[in-house]
C-alpha cells in the first residue's frame, strides 16, 4: 500500500508545472511526510502522557495541527470537505500562514538537538513548489493514509525512502551526490565496527546513508535494547554535517524514518571550520564518509587547512584526521587518484596520513560502483595514532560490468570482508610493506601483483548507456551557459 501510495504522489507531483525533476519530488514529498509523522509522534507522547495520568503540552499550536488544515474529519473518521482548505486557499494558507509558522522553531527552540529545532530548520530551508493547491489537497489525502505509528510501518516507510533516493542517485548528474550504493556502506560500517557509546560521525553526510547503516547495525548486534542504550542511540551517537540544503531536509527525514526523532545533523559548510580549532571535546571515534570529489574550492577557505589544494575531498579528509579521536576508525570512500597524484597537495597528504594513522586497508573499487560519478573510487580504512607500517589491499574484480541494470551487491563484496579479518592474501589480495615505497612521494597506487593482467572489452549496451548519460549532462550544461548569456 506504502509503495503504490508513493509512486501516486510522484504521479501527481509530475503534472505539477512547480515540480520538474525526481529532485523536486523527494523534497516535496519529504515536507509533507514530515508534518504526518509530526502529527503522529504528538499523538503518540500525548498516550504515553495520559497512561501515565500527565498532562501532553503539543509541540504546534491548534491551527496548524495535520488534523486542522491538512486533513480535518466528520464525527465518522471521513474528511470534512466543508471545511477542508482546497485550491488556492489551501496554496495560500500553506505559503502565507503553515511555513512562516514552522520557521520560527528554529530561533525559539532550546537547543539544536531538540525536535522543535529540526522543524524550523527544515522548513527555512526549503518552500513549497506545488502550484496547484488541488493537486496539493489530493497528496495529503494520500499521506493522511500513511502512519508512523509502528516499528513495521516505520520500517516500510524508510525502506521506500531508501528506493527514492536510490532512484534519485541512478538518474545520475547532480542526484549521484546524495546517493552511496547501501551495499558498499554496509561493507563499510561492518569493516569499521562502531559500539554502542561510540560517537559516530559524517561531516558530507547528504542523504546521511551511512548514518542509518550505521544505526540498523547496531541494534542489530546489541540485542540489548535497554532504555539507557536507546537513548545512547538517539542522543549521542550518530553527528552529521550538510551544506546542501535539499540533501540537509533528505537526510534529516531519512535519520527520521528510520528512528532516530531528532537527528544531530547540522547544515553548515563542514569546510569553513579551521581545523586548528578542533579541540579534544569536538572529536568523534568513528567516521565514516563519502565526501564530495571537484576541484574549485576558493582560497579563503583552503586557508583553514594546512595541505592547500583547491580539491573537496582532500580538504575533508584533512578535516576527518584531525576531527578523529586518538585511536578511532575511519571508513572513507576517495578516488582512486588520490593514491598516486604527483602534485605536491597529494604527496603531503599521503605523508601526512601514513605518518599519523594506520591505513591498515585499501579496497578498490571497479568502475560503474558509483552511477553517473564517471570516476573510480577506493576506501580507505584507518586508525588515528600510530604510523602506517602496512597496507592491505583488495582489487574489486568481478565478472560483470557495472551499471543501472547491474548495480554493486553485498554478495560482491563477502569475500572482501572475509580475508580483510585476516588480510590474507589472494588472486585480488596483497600487502605493501610502507618503507619499501619512495618516501619522496608516497606512491600507493594499487598494482596488484597477484593477478595476470587482462584486456577486458566493454559491452555495447554499457557504452552506448554511458553516451546516452553524458548526452543528457551536455544538454544541462549548455542550458545554464545560455542562461547565464541570457542573465
């Protein structure tokens, strides 16, 4: 019912004229989904409240209430369409009254971590681009039919969520920077192992997939579901940072639908901070990311790290070594040039990583992992404070082509996680003794010793799928060129 009730919204959302691209229907989407689970979680404390012979004070005031303007009811339960705001009324009261509203949580509210923070966040970051205020009345009729009031809808909601922003990502261009395939996150959190009690952190955290991962892992390896140890979960676990606004509201909503009430995800630009000013107290002992990659990062803020170099990622990545605890653990997704770039930014960061962490594993990844990135990515996992002696490697080689139709699965990735407890060797396995490498650049390029190389030719259908793609992102560039000529 969840599934069909989505794929309707995307239905009306399509003959929208303020709704363009999958981008816009996750976003509308998520506002509206938002204020139901509001609705449904204040409904929930007051019980709780009453059982408990309390008295519940509501979050949101009466008149903006799910039950008041989005879907008022006859004694029966039906909805009241004498008094249901519809049309431009409706468009009216959601722009000029709802919005307004909810954005003044934020100045008013006791603290970023608070639910009431969140609400006004979201909702002065984003605004409501349905046009049509009937076909804004047709999805929250919808919506009224979707609850968040057991753990098994909670369940299929956020399982669906996953499938729109995975849909989003596949289409490639810019939807590919709020998306890492769930299964290399999986392989991640798992090579990674966070604990109960372990503060765990992403400061590029888009639609905060490792978050979540990192979340559905630990419940499930501590059965232990003792009231102290969710409050653990749900207050001083899991930290995020998001520059982007659209990723900020998708994240937050994803962390949301998968449990976690009021997400510690803050929307700021992670890179404005000065490293030097990390202190003890800012420090976490997990991180697991895929930071963005592009060069074009202004020198204002490359001043706030001591490797200078115009590439996002290797600004994160200085952020994440100095952000990490003494003794905890990173997963980081990186490309695969970052190993072996001779310019002097990518030789001091090598030097400064091997020197300060164990890089204890490297995989590599094949190309197509990562839909519409067009780069080959690895991961590096490594521990804060003591210097890299060893390398472990492990080459990805499968025997398929990745792409939309044949996307990276868990199963490709068991043996990984399998001889990585050891670091054993094999056919896709090796180590790298770290003082046999040239100690003037620092060269860790993956050359995999154990494997006869071969010429692997491409499908035509894949090369052909890939024109297709950079055929579509000509097309976006060329617009906004002739916009920009226009301006």
């Amino acid at each position: 019912m969840f599934e069909q009730s989505l794929k309707n919204i995307d239905d009306i959302l399509h003959q929208d004229s303020g709704c363009a691209t999958e981008l816009d229907y996750i976003e509308q989407t998520s506002w509206i989904l938002f204020l139901k689970y509001l609705d449904d979680l204040e409904k929930d404390r007051e019980t709780s409240a009453k059982l408990a012979g309390k008295k519940y004070e509501y979050i949101i005031d009466p008149q903006y209430r799910w039950e008041k303007w989005a879907m008022p009811k006859n004694k029966d339960g039906k909805i009241d369409h004498n008094t249901a705001l519809s049309g431009d009324d409706l468009k009216d009261f959601v722009n000029g009254k709802l919005f307004p509203y909810l954005k003044k949580f934020r100045a008013d509210a006791s603290s970023p971590d608070t639910i009431e923070y969140k609400i006004g966040e979201i909702f002065s970051e984003l605004k409501n681009r349905i046009e049509s205020g009937h076909r804004l009345r047709e999805i929250l009729e919808i919506v009224d039919a979707l609850h968040f009031r057991t753990d098994a809808e909670k369940h299929e909601l956020s399982h669906l969520y996953e499938s729109k922003i995975a849909k989003m990502g596949n289409a490639g261009r810019n939807g590919g920077e709020y998306y890492t395939p769930r299964p290399l996150i999986r392989t991640i959190v798992k090579i990674v192992a966070p604990k109960i009690g372990e503060k765990i952190y992403d400061g590029a955290c888009g639609s905060a997939g490792f978050l979540v991962e990192a979340f559905d892992y630990l419940k499930s390896e501590n059965k232990d579901r003792s009231t102290k140890n969710d409050e653990i979960l749900q207050k001083k676990t899991f930290y995020g940072k998001e520059i982007k606004s659209l990723a900020y509201i998708i994240g937050t909503m994803n962390m949301i639908l998968h449990g976690i009430e009021a997400p510690n995800i803050t929307h700021t630009n992670t890179l404005a901070q000065n490293i030097n000013d990390i202190q003890e107290k800012d420090r976490f002992d997990v991180i697991l990311a895929n930071p963005p990659f592009g060069a074009g990062i202004g020198r204002e803020i490359q001043q706030n790290f001591p490797i200078k170099t115009g590439e996002t990622a290797f600004l994160f990545l200085q952020h994440f070594i100095k952000i990490l605890k003494a003794g905890g653990r990173a997963g980081i997704v990186i490309k695969n040039t970052f190993l072996s770039n001779t310019d002097n930014a990518s030789v001091s960061l090598r030097k400064l990583l091997l020197e300060n962490c164990n890089l204890h594993t490297i995989l590599d990844l094949p190309g197509g992992a990562f839909q519409g990135a067009g780069v080959k990515t690895i991961v590096l996992f490594f521990e804060k404070g003591k210097p890299t002696k060893n390398v472990w490697y492990y080459q990805l080689s499968l025997d398929r082509n990745l792409g939309k139709g044949n996307p990276l699965n868990e199963n490709d990735l068991a043996e990984f996680v399998k001889l990585q407890k050891t670091k054993a060797d094999s056919e896709n396995s090796w180590s790298l003794d770290v003082s046999k490498i040239d100690q003037n650049t620092f060269d860790l390029s993956v050359k995999n010793p154990n494997k006869k190389e071969e010429n692997v030719l491409r499908e035509p259908k894949e090369i052909l799928e890939e024109m297709e793609e950079i055929d579509e992102e000509n097309k976006i560039i060329f617009k906004k060129i002739k916009n920009l000529v226009h301006d």
